[in-house]
C-alpha cells in the first residue's frame, strides 16, 4: 500500500488496512476477508485472506500498490556456507567490522534453536538501544529463551494456517524444528 495516500480521517495505518480490507468484501463468498498482520515499517502493507473477487476489488482501493499471493518455500542449507562467505577471525570483513558489534540482523527462516551454542552471549553487555522487536513466547519458547544475542524472535504462521486450514502445525513458535533457520542465523550472527 502507499501509505502516503492514506486518508486523513484513519489515525493509523492498521485502522486504515483493516477498514480497506472490511470495504471489500464479496456477497459471493462464504466468508469475510480476514486481516492476518500489518506491516508498517520496511514495508507498508498488510497480509490478508481474501478470494479473488475481494482481491479484484481491493486493486481498486486508494493506495494500493501490488499483491502477492501466499507460496510455500523450499529451503536449502549447505555446510560450505561459512567458507562462500570468506569469514576469518584475523583479516578480511569480520575484524574490520568489530566482529559485528552493534548490528542487529534479522533473518526470516525456519525459526530459532535459541540452546544453540551459537547463541551463547558470553561477553556481550547489552542490546542495542535502537532494538523495537520482541522475543514473542508461543508452543516450547519462552521470553526467557532470548539473551543479549538472540535479543527477538517472532513467527508468523496466520497466512500459513489460512492458505492451508488442514495442515497442523507442529510448532506454533519461533522454535526451529528444520534446523534452516538456525543454521542461516548462525552464520550470520552465531558464535563460532
């Protein structure tokens, strides 16, 4: 959506979405569009249900910019990852960018194992100020399970369980039970 076309009379961008969403919805269709998320800060937008008839009418709503439909990924993980990125403890990019300090990284995955000794803080004295994130609790992950490492961890299933109602979700958490997601964040921000 483009959030500069957002009319004056919503004070937020989330009442706005939801109002947008509730505008159309279709006499053919069974049920009401659903607004899973909202999303205003690197993008601005939001995730929704919606049959194609409502998506046909919500092309024509002020703002909106694109759609994309839900797709399931395949993930793929390779033990030479560390060697492609050229990391070394002594020359090269990690010691030049003071091993990291001070870099938030966000990676959208799998989830987190947060026992991973990769995730181990030692050292580390304090998250950085800027952070606005949350380490969300759900199904086997407690706010405890984040530290001065893994300082956030969210999972967003909404859009997974509407395009697939019959699957079950073995993990409603940000716990990782692939093994992908923690293994991409520990190259990027893990412990070695």
């Amino acid at each position: 959506m483009d959030k500069a076309l957002m009319p004056k009379a919503f004070a937020s961008h989330h009442i706005w979405y939801s109002t947008t969403i509730n505008s159309v919805k279709s006499r053919n269709h069974q049920s009401s569009p659903s607004l899973l998320y909202t999303y205003d800060h690197a993008v601005h937008g939001f995730s929704a249900l919606l049959s194609i008839d409502e998506l046909e009418s919500l092309k024509k709503s002020p703002g909106f910019v694109s759609a994309y439909g839900e797709k399931k990924a395949t993930v793929y993980t390779t033990p030479h990852t560390y060697e492609f990125l050229s990391l070394n403890p002594t020359t090269g990019l990690w010691p030049a960018s003071d091993y990291g300090k001070d870099v938030i990284i966000g990676v959208i995955g799998t989830g987190i194992w947060p026992e991973s000794a990769s995730f181990k803080y030692d050292g580390m004295s304090e998250i950085p100020s800027r952070w606005k994130g949350t380490c969300e609790v759900g199904q086997e992950f407690n706010a405890s399970n984040c530290n001065l490492k893994l300082i956030g961890a969210r999972y967003l299933t909404k859009g997974f369980s509407a395009s697939y109602p019959e699957t079950t979700i073995s993990m409603n958490s940000s716990r990782d039970t692939e093994g992908h997601g923690t293994h991409t964040s520990s190259i990027a921000g893990g412990n070695c």
